[in-house]
C-alpha cells in the first residue's frame, strides 16, 4: 500500500554534476538550503553573491550588471534609519558605513561576473511574480529594506514578461558562457504575506513562465522542488514552525531527490567519503590525549590528505 504520491524523476544522463563542475545558485532562500548541502558535500559553489532574490527581474538585473562591470556610487544608496541600502540587493549587504556597503556591492559584483563565466551550471529559485516598485525612481526594487510601504507600488509580473525575463538571463549568460547548464526550479517556500490566493498566483506565473523556455535540447532544466512538497510532502510536519518554510526534514528529502537525480554516480561514491569525513570532524573524544583517538586523528588526516590530492579545492 502506498501512503505518497511520487514524482517520477528519471537519473540525469547529460549535463550531470560532479566534483569538477562549478554552481552558481541564484534565487530565494531554499537556494541557500539547497547551497549549504553542496557546501557541506564540499561542491564547488557560490551561493547569491548578492543575498537572497526573490523574483527573476532582480536576477535578470544582477547578471546584467555584473557582465557590464557596473559599479555601485553613493547614487545606488538609500539611507534608511542610519542604514545604508541598496535597492539591488539584499539587507544582508546593508551597513552603518557607506564606504562598507559600496565595497561589499562592488567586490560581489565581480565575484558573480567570475562565476558566471565560468559555472557550469546555474541554479536558479525563484520565489515570487509579485514585485514592488519604487515610486520615486520607478525601478523595479530586489528588496524593500522594510522601508515605508508607501514608497512602493506593489505588482504581480505576467507570465509574458517573466518568461522575457527568463529568456535574457538564458541569453545574457550564453553570451559569454555558451556551454553553462540551466536548471529552473521553483521555491516551495509559501509566501503568506501576499495572502494564500495571491501566493498561488504568483506561483502559477512562475511555473507557467519557466516552462516556456525548459527544454533539455538546449540544456534547459527543471526540477520539481516546489511539486515535491506539495505533493509528496502534503503534510504541516514538514513545514517549520511558522508553517511557510520547509522543515530540515523536508530540505533533506528534496535534497536528496536532486542528489540522485543530478549527481554522476562516482560524485555519490565522493560524497560517501566526504559525509564519513565530515562526521569525524564532529566527532568529540572523552580521551584527546589516549592512543586510541591519536590513531583516529592520523586516519581521518589520510583520508583528506587523500582526498584533496585528487580534488584540491577541497578543503575541510
């Protein structure tokens, strides 16, 4: 008898990822979920260089940047409350110090224009089709910094205008690295704060929008996160206790769907390794000093000596 729905997800036969591959993951903050169990894995990755972007017009506008070498001026501030923001990015780059916020904006700019000529794939979340505008500027904002909500016009993007989005980021990053791999998925995070209709909206434009442009012949992906929990896991207990986020349990379980879809079979066998490692690491002795954990200690330096003698960029 079976108690889930499954989606069924065939393993990735092209475009797999492995321990030489480069990610790039931009979007919402399930990315940074998804991102931090590559960086335990010890993937090579960078995760929103520029905070968390909810909706595509945000990632569109970052990678246009960093392909032009924009640089950010003392104009690309708002200073709210003795906060120096800006509307491009998220509060996490937000400071006290302009000379601060403008060094973090510039040196991530770069850092995104690096690896998005050299990523191998790109991962992309996306979050929202509602967007809010600065009224003043009439520009399109990544985040609002909590600023006055009557700052701001709030609108819904059409599924037009997302996959025009959608279609640039394809074309701006195939630009100047043709042979990147995409893969879409969409955040299964609920944004209440729109309200329960407005959030599914929202969703449904995402969904609609991205379809138009997934197509593997030119190595456009998706990945059903989103379906994942709302189907698969259609249950509050794997939510947090806000009831918006998935749970550890539920970003472990869609995690894992994705390792086994994505990852090249020998990438599998590393991670094994790896996982061993890591647990070693966390592990606290009763004894520092006895023989017994000596010998521990010189095995678990010969498995990572080990390790990065075959792929240096691993580093624990």
């Amino acid at each position: 008898m079976e108690f889930q729905t499954r989606i069924q997800i065939n393993k990735q036969q092209h475009d797999q990822i492995d321990y030489n591959s480069k990610l790039l993951l931009l979007g919402s903050c399930f990315a940074e979920s998804i991102g931090e169990k590559l960086n335990y894995c010890k993937f090579q990755s960078l995760v929103n260089p520029f905070g968390i972007l909810f909706h595509p017009l945000a990632i569109e506008k970052l990678i246009l940047n960093a392909l032009n070498d924009y640089q950010y001026t003392k104009a690309d501030l708002e200073n709210h409350q003795g906060i120096y923001n800006c509307f491009d990015a998220h509060s996490k780059l937000s400071s006290t110090s302009e000379s601060q916020i403008l060094s973090d904006l510039n040196e991530n700019i770069q850092i995104t224009k690096k690896w998005i000529l050299n990523s191998s794939h790109l991962v992309i979340t996306l979050g929202t089709a509602w967007t809010y505008r600065h009224i003043e500027s009439d520009v399109v904002v990544a985040n609002c910094h909590k600023m006055p909500q009557k700052q701001f016009i709030k609108e819904l993007v059409s599924v037009d205008d997302l996959t025009q989005s959608l279609s640039a980021i394809l074309s701006l990053v195939r630009s100047v690295n043709p042979d990147c791999r995409f893969i879409f998925t969409v955040s299964p995070i609920r944004h209440l704060k729109d309200g329960f209709v407005e959030n599914n909206r929202s969703k449904a434009h995402l969904i609609s929008a991205v379809h138009q442009i997934v197509d593997r012949r030119k190595h456009n992906y998706y990945f059903p996160s989103y379906e994942m929990q709302l189907d698969e896991l259609r249950d509050y207990r794997f939510y947090s206790e806000d009831m918006i986020h998935p749970n550890s349990v539920a970003i472990e379980y869609i995690w894992q769907r994705f390792f086994e879809s994505w990852m090249s079979d020998e990438s599998l066998q590393i991670m094994d390794v790896i996982e061993a490692i890591q647990k070693d690491l966390g592990h606290k002795a009763f004894h520092p000093e006895s023989e017994q954990h000596q010998a521990f200690l010189s095995n678990l330096e010969a498995k990572k000596a080990k390790l990065s003698a075959q792929f240096p960029h691993i580093v624990f």
